[in-house]
C-alpha cells in the first residue's frame, strides 16, 4: 500500500488492508499467553488453574518492561529507517535488544527474590501456592528469553516484514501447543509440564528470529558491536516507550485488585474463573485494539492532511468494526456460556457453577468498551495527548478501580462481578459526550485539534 493511498483511497478499505495484520498478530499473542490455561484447566483442575492465575500478574509484570523495549525501540528504527540512516537503525537494534534484556534480567532479578510474598499478595492459597511457585520459577526465567524475541520481532516490524514478523509469533503458539499436548495431556506434568511448553516455545521463537537476522536476507543486520551501550539512544527509547510500559502495568493492578477479592469471596475457585476471564477478555479485546491501532495510523496522516472529513469517517468507521466484533463475542458468551467455560473448566462442577452465575453479569456490557478504545486512538492521531488518556483511561482508572475496591464491601461476590460492566458503561456515558462533541459539523473536528 503506498503512502498517496492513506490520503485518497477509500476508507473502509484502507482500515480493513491495515488493521487485519494488527488483528491477527495481536490475537496470535492472546492466544499464546491462553494455551497454558486451556491444558491446565482441563487436565489438572481448577487448583492448578488458580495457581496460573495468581502468577499471570508477575507474567504482566515481566511483559510490560519488554513492551517500554519495544514501544520506544520500534519508534526510533522506524524514524531512522525512514530518514535511510541505516547504519544508526542498525545499532538502534542492537539497542532495543540490549534494553529489553536489561530490565528481563532486573524483573526477574526481582520477582526471584520476593515470589512467595508477590503469589501470596496476588491471591494463592495453601492449595495452590506450590503450584503457583514451580510456575512463576520457569516463566521468571523465560523473561529474557521473551524479551529477546520481542525486540528482535519489532525490528522485522519496523523493516516492513510484518508476515515474517508473524510467523515468529505463531511458530511460538504452535510449538507451546504441541508441548502442551505433549507434556501435560499425555505426560501428567501438570501445571510444571504447562510451564515448560511455555518456555521451549518461546525458546523455539528465539531461535527462529535469529535464524532470520541472519540468514533471511533483511534490512537491518544483528551485529554485537550495535549492542554497546550507546546513551543517546537508549534515553530516548526510554523517554517514548516509558508511556507505554506504564500503561501496561495498569492491567497488573486491575487484576491483582480483581484476584484478591476472588480469593477472599470464592476461595480457589473464584481464582481460577478470574483466570478464564481474563484470557476471554484478552481474546475479544486484541481484534479492537487492532482496529485501534490501524485507524491511528489512517486517522494521523488524514489530520496531517488536513482532511477531517476523512477523519471522522474513519472513525466511525472503526467504531462500528470494533463494536461489531464485540457483538458477535457478546453474543457467544451469553448464549453458550457453559460451552465456552468448559474449554477452560472441563467438567469441573464448582467451576462451572460459578462461572454460569458470574459469566453474564461480567461481560453484560461487553460492546460498550469499543467507544472508548476507538475515541482515545482518535485523540492520540490528532494529537491531543490528554483527552486521549482522560477517554482510554476513564474505564480504568476513573471507574474500574473505584468499584473494584468499594463495591465488594458492599454488596459482596455480586458486587465485585458488577464492577466491570458499571465501569464500562460510565465510561461509554464521558466518551459518548466528546464523541457528540467532535461529530457536529466537521468544524467540531477542528476544536478538538
């Protein structure tokens, strides 16, 4: 797709041409941080499943320095590529690969030496502790491992190789797959045997980005002397990915806050059913985020152009994608419920029990969470950094967080399921009035830019 096309072809297809790739990527990671879950649940139960949950916090811990990495690192090799400095794009690869080892090696450093306190401040039990351990012990050591794979995927990213770039993830899904099968179905190493097909898997994604560096004919070579520390450039990776990796750290809390009262109010069960929400949240939430990401870039240039019309068509357009594909989730989730936690629960009956209760109240308001998304990326392409973390953030922060610490206490495991979609539909009510805002006359546009 050439640069002229974002300015004059037709929107719908533009967004469609952009954001399948986004889509598809970010699904194949849902999908690999879900395989664990699935084998657990159905092959050890729902204490081996509440063990996995109560360390996916320090997983998210460990992910969100690799994401300040990849955000800044992606950024810089993109300018530098662009402006044909490929010797700087070079050693900005080496950097983006030194930095996300460099904090792998601080947060394991870290989470070795106070996992018992972080498991048990996330939610284990006596029950589930020991499993929770063994777990968290091989995915700490796995950070480096994904952190590597991470940085060297951006770079493909960068360099215009997205379907290569791709196959390095899914090369990651299939293999943790197929260990899985392996190790924990026919094996019996239960949560253990999860974790080792998680970090073989990621191993063999390793192996693979660096077979392509260097034998796949790319743009930018990996070279150790672009792994010197180089200071200008690594400040400013941090100073544009630090925005990023705090922002995925917020999800730590939400879930640490979600977990504790799961375990305080429903004992190991509640726990492992956070778990299984979580990855259906992670599922049906990657297709909008890559609808966010694609109609950013579409939504950018057209305000760079000085074409709003375009703008705004784009954003409605992204908003009926991204609430369309949340529809077609909702719906599953509300007429097949039992269905969907026997993928996770098997026929587990305290499990299933709960989640039937507890499923249609938590994704009640599902399809409201695509207004926000899509209006922040509107406000990030227009470049009006505060409205877009006052809308991408309300739901979180203003509202989420509140609930999830108050409406426990008073309305107890009722009140802790309400939290989510009360929060999602404040929020729909503050984005709906910036969205009133910048839909009258194409003007509205201009007083928001």
């Amino acid at each position: 797709m050439q640069t002229l096309d974002l300015g004059q072809a037709p929107t719908g297809r533009l967004l469609w041409q952009t954001a399948l790739p986004s889509v598809v990527s970010l699904l194949l990671v849902a999908l690999y941080h879900s395989i664990d879950r699935i084998f657990v649940g159905h092959y050890v139960g729902t204490v081996g499943l509440a063990a996995v949950t109560v360390a996916l916090p320090l997983m998210l811990l460990g992910f969100a320095g690799t994401m300040m990495a990849q955000a800044g690192g992606s950024s810089l090799m993109g300018r530098l590529l662009g402006s044909a400095d490929a010797p700087a794009a070079t050693r900005a690869l080496g950097q983006t690969l030194l930095l996300a080892l460099l904090i792998a090696a601080l947060s394991s450093g870290l989470c070795w030496m106070f996992l018992e306190p972080l498991l048990l401040a996330f939610g284990a039990s006596p029950a589930s502790l020991a499993d929770a351990r063994s777990f968290s012990l091989l995915m700490i050591a796995a950070f480096p491992i994904q952190a590597a794979t991470v940085a060297l995927d951006c770079g493909l990213w960068a360099q215009g190789r997205p379907k290569t770039a791709l196959l390095v993830i899914l090369s990651g899904v299939l293999m943790n797959t197929a260990l899985c099968v392996l190790f924990v179905a026919y094996w019996g190493w239960g949560v253990r045997g999860s974790a080792w097909a998680t970090l073989l898997g990621e191993s063999f994604s390793l192996g693979l980005v660096l077979a392509i560096y260097s034998w796949g004919g790319v743009t930018l070579k990996l070279h150790w002397r672009s792994l010197r520390w180089h200071s200008a450039q690594l400040r400013e990776m941090v100073q544009v990915g630090f925005g990023s990796g705090l922002a995925e750290l917020l999800p730590v809390l939400l879930l640490v806050l979600l977990t504790q009262g799961m375990a305080r109010l429903a004992g190991d069960t509640g726990v492992a059913l956070v778990g299984i929400f979580e990855t259906l949240w992670m599922l049906t939430m990657m297709p909008v985020f890559g609808v966010c990401q694609a109609a950013a870039v579409l939504m950018s240039f057209n305000h760079g152009a000085g074409q709003p019309a375009r703008v705004q068509r784009v954003l409605w357009q992204s908003w009926a994608a991204a609430t369309g594909g949340l529809l077609l989730a909702w719906v599953l989730l509300q007429a097949a419920p039992q269905a969907v936690l026997q993928l996770f629960a098997g026929d587990a009956p305290d499990l299933l029990a709960l989640g039937l209760q507890a499923m249609p109240i938590y994704f009640l308001a599902l399809p409201l969470a695509a207004l926000p998304n899509v209006l922040a990326a509107y406000f990030r392409s227009c470049g009006q950094g505060l409205l877009s973390a006052c809308v991408g953030l309300s739901q979180p922060v203003l509202f989420l967080i509140p609930a999830l610490l108050l409406f426990p206490h008073w309305w107890g495991l009722p009140g802790l399921l309400w939290a989510t979609p009360v929060a999602d539909s404040l929020a729909l009510l503050l984005s709906a009035g910036f969205l009133w805002k910048i839909s009258r006359p194409v003007a509205g546009l201009r007083s928001y830019s």
